[in-house]
C-alpha cells in the first residue's frame, strides 16, 4: 500500500453504534510507514515505525498518530532521502554502529509497561514514547541493568505475577537471553542459553514455569534471512527461572532442552524468494514432554482451525492458564474465492473467534473488497470469566480507501456493537495492544482547545462592556 507519512490526531472520532462504557481505555497500534521514497524490491516490513491510539472513555473516541523518532528516522528526515538505499550495499553498511542505525525500525509491536510506552523491533532495543503525547523520549529503558543488544517484539504480560517475560538475542555469542522486569522496571530472573542450531527467533510461548523459545528453520546468508528446508523447526525450552531447578525435569543450571519438529521434506528451498501460494496456514497445536531428552523429535501437531489464519490472540489475562477461547484473522473464501490465489496477508479479509472446547469458529464478515487487522481481546470487567468482553481491530476498506475500528461483543460475534470511522486510510498495523485507563495518567489524548480568552461578540453600534461576567 501507499505510504502516508502522516502525522496528526482527531479529537471526537465518529463512532457509528454504543461502543459500551465498560471499554474505557486506550488501543495501540505499530505499522510499517515509509517517510521516504524507497528503490523497487525494498521490503515495506523495514519501513519506518508509525505508532497511532485510540483512547475511548464514555463512548467517545481520540486519534493520533505519530512516528517512532528512532535513530534512523531523524537521519532520513534531515537528509530528506532514503538513507538505506544508498548503504544497504556498501561494505560500511556492517559496521555495528552504521548497523544499528539502520536496523532501528522500531515498527513491530507496541506495549504499555512499568510507566512506559514502548515501541517494539526484534533487532534493536526498545523506544520510549508518552502514552499521551506519542513523542518519542528516550531508548533502552532497562539497558543500564541487562547486556543484551536487541530486545524481542514479543514479550508477554504474566498477570498471575505481575512481570513482563522478555528476550532477546546476542548475535555475537549465539545466546537467548531471557528474563523478566517487574511493574517497577526492576531486571530479574536473567537466563543466558547457548544455541546449538542458530535461527530466527520471533516469538515464545510461555507457561507458570517454562518458555518455549520457536525457531525457525533459517539461515543467514549474505547479510539476508533465506528459508532453509535443511534445518528444522527447533523448540528451545528452558527455565523461567533457572536458579530453581523443577523435580522430575531433568534440567540443570546452564543448560537448555531443544525439541525439534521437521518440515515436509516435499517443501522445496525457497533461496529468498515468496513462499509458494499452496503453503498450508493452519492453526495448531503442539504438545512437549519436558521430560523427554535434548533433540526429542515433537509429535505431529493437532489442527484447531485448517484455514489460512494469522495474528491469534487470546484473552490475556489467562497466560500460562487453561483458555477456551482464540481470536484471529482469516480467509473468508466463500464469499470472495479469488482470494485463495494470494498470500495469506492479502487475504485476511474475516475476523474469527475459536471456542477450543467445542470447536466451534464463529466468524464476523464486514464485506466485500475488506481485510481485517490483528484483533485484540478487552474484558468486560476485571472478574470476567475468560473470554467475556469485546474485540476490537481495524478494517481496511479498500473501496473507498477508508479504515474502521470494529467492535465485536463476545456474546454475539457476528455482529459489531458499533464502528469507529476513520476520514482517512492508515497503513495496516502489524501488532498492538490495549491498555486499561487505570494503567495510564488520565491526561486527554486530544487536548480540547482552552475556554478562555473568548471574544466578546456584539451587535453593529453596540459597545463591548467593559467587563463581562459570563453566567453559565
């Protein structure tokens, strides 16, 4: 799509049915947005950061929007041309400092924790921005307590505990190294795991007292990320806190446990280039023993939902818990087949919730020449049971060239309690989250413009008095 390089807010957003008073927050969202020209073949994932938010309180809703001010977006905004097509290149473009310039995206995921905004690039570490203002204020808030050089897109909200469990990679080392930071901002439980098999890591999966690091099957070739049928899915698990080995587990301080599932032997090489449009996107579920042995093969995994899907979220505050619900975007394909011809991105065009228990898929359809956006979960209330609440995501109408917020009531999936209009199209977010009001500052989002020094209006031939007492 595009690029809109734009920059501004909306106080009083139009809002088409009841959005209910128990939605009393803010959602925010992280898309990719180029601010500068860019040469053909340059992938819009490396774009620059744009974060936007919506706060609604009492059915009422604000907008803004603005960009990450990281490193390499000042440098390309006073150049005023792509820097990255000029040194992508060139031999100085490996230097570690010319490095992490032009890696600093910051355009991935967007969170709210210990005080902080902060936007989210797996390769770099995380920008500070005002939950409010969405000015950018600082980066690397937790550095002067963990020596690693990039922090994940994916760290998780423990609320049984009430940290945040994070990680990143050091490249230099091979090393995971995860740990947790608590509502203070406080760095414990670091764990430093050594990789037999190097790879991408994008996300983890997490229990009351395991993380399951999910690498991928790639290698690194000439500075670039290539898909590579020779290496397998690896499940790194490990220790959420190392320094209290569990019974029966067979692990021991400093060591880590790799699972490893292979992939169809019949899935060719791809050598950079797009993946094949058959390949299967279904959501599964895999199950590890962890008291198997290191380089345990893991079982064929069961399929929840064989549809193409992406962005699966659930209710959040059942992380490392029993949950029957998952929220995702999907292919809609009865109602627009030419779909099922494009790459799962272009066709998320229908907004699912899965009731695990059951298996029942109930899915939400906003039309034809429409494609939907991550869908975040937002509960009724703070003793919800699980999966009772609202849904919110964004819909690109591409028709018009328009973007809505849809809200969708748990209780009647189907339909939406009401629809955010947006007069203008943004770029699709790639991931975002939604904070309780509680969590924030109560500072507007829009600040309305301030009542006094109003002017005295009179009739022609009427004299302003010279005081005037305004009695409201």
């Amino acid at each position: 799509m595009t690029p809109i390089r734009l920059e501004g807010e909306i106080g009083d957003v139009m809002v088409r049915g009841t959005i209910p008073d128990s939605i009393d927050g803010t959602f925010y969202r992280v898309g990719s947005d180029h601010f500068t020209p860019t040469l053909p073949g340059h992938s819009p994932l490396l774009g620059h950061g744009v974060v936007s938010a919506f706060r609604i309180h009492k059915g009422q809703v604000d907008f803004k929007i603005r960009y990450v001010q990281n490193d390499w977006y000042k440098l390309e905004r006073n150049m005023k041309r792509s820097v990255w097509d000029d040194m992508r290149d060139h031999p100085v473009s490996q230097h570690p400092c010319v490095k992490a310039v032009l890696t600093s995206t910051s355009n991935t995921n967007v969170i709210y924790w210990a005080g902080r905004l902060l936007a989210l690039q797996e390769m770099d570490p995380p920008y500070v921005m005002d939950a409010d203002t969405l000015e950018t204020t600082g980066v690397d808030p937790f550095g002067n307590q963990i020596l690693s050089p990039t922090f994940t897109a994916h760290p998780k909200i423990d609320s049984n505990v009430d940290e945040l469990v994070t990680w990143g990679i050091d490249h230099g080392t091979n090393e995971i190294i995860s740990y947790s930071i608590d509502r203070h901002g406080i760095v414990k439980n670091e764990h430093r795991i050594k990789r037999a098999i190097g790879g991408l890591i994008h996300d983890i999966a997490m229990t009351e007292n395991w993380i399951v690091f999910c690498q991928w099957p790639t290698s690194f070739v000439d500075g670039t990320t290539d898909w590579d049928t020779s290496r397998p899915a690896v499940f790194v698990v490990a220790p959420r806190h190392p320094e209290h080995p569990l019974e029966g587990s067979g692990w021991e301080p400093y060591e880590h446990r790799m699972y490893t599932h292979f992939f169809n032997s019949e899935i060719p090489k791809t050598d950079g280039k797009k993946p094949s449009k058959k390949t299967v996107v279904d959501l599964v579920r895999l199950e590890i023993d962890i008291s198997q042995p290191s380089n345990t093969k893991v079982p064929d995994p069961v399929t929840l939902v064989d549809i193409p899907n992406e962005f699966p979220r659930i209710d959040e505050r059942f992380y490392c818990r029993k949950y029957d619900h998952i929220f995702m975007n999907i292919y809609h394909s009865e109602t627009e087949k030419y779909l099922m011809n494009k790459h799962v991105f272009e066709g998320l065009n229908a907004t699912a919730m899965l009731i695990k228990s059951t298996g029942q898929l109930k899915v939400y359809y906003p039309g034809p020449n429409c494609r939907c956006q991550e869908p975040v979960f937002i509960p009724r209330s703070d003793n919800a049971p699980e999966g009772d609440g609202h849904v919110i995501f964004a819909v690109d109408r591409l028709d018009i060239n328009l973007t809505n917020l849809v809200i969708l009531d748990t209780k009647d999936f189907e339909h939406p309690v009401a629809v955010i209009e947006l007069p203008l199209r943004m770029r699709a977010q790639i991931h975002g989250n939604w904070v309780d009001a509680r969590e924030l500052n109560g500072q507007p989002l829009v600040v309305p413009p301030p009542l006094h020094h109003m002017t005295w209006r009179h009739r022609p031939g009427q004299l302003a008095p010279t005081e005037t007492r305004c009695r409201c």
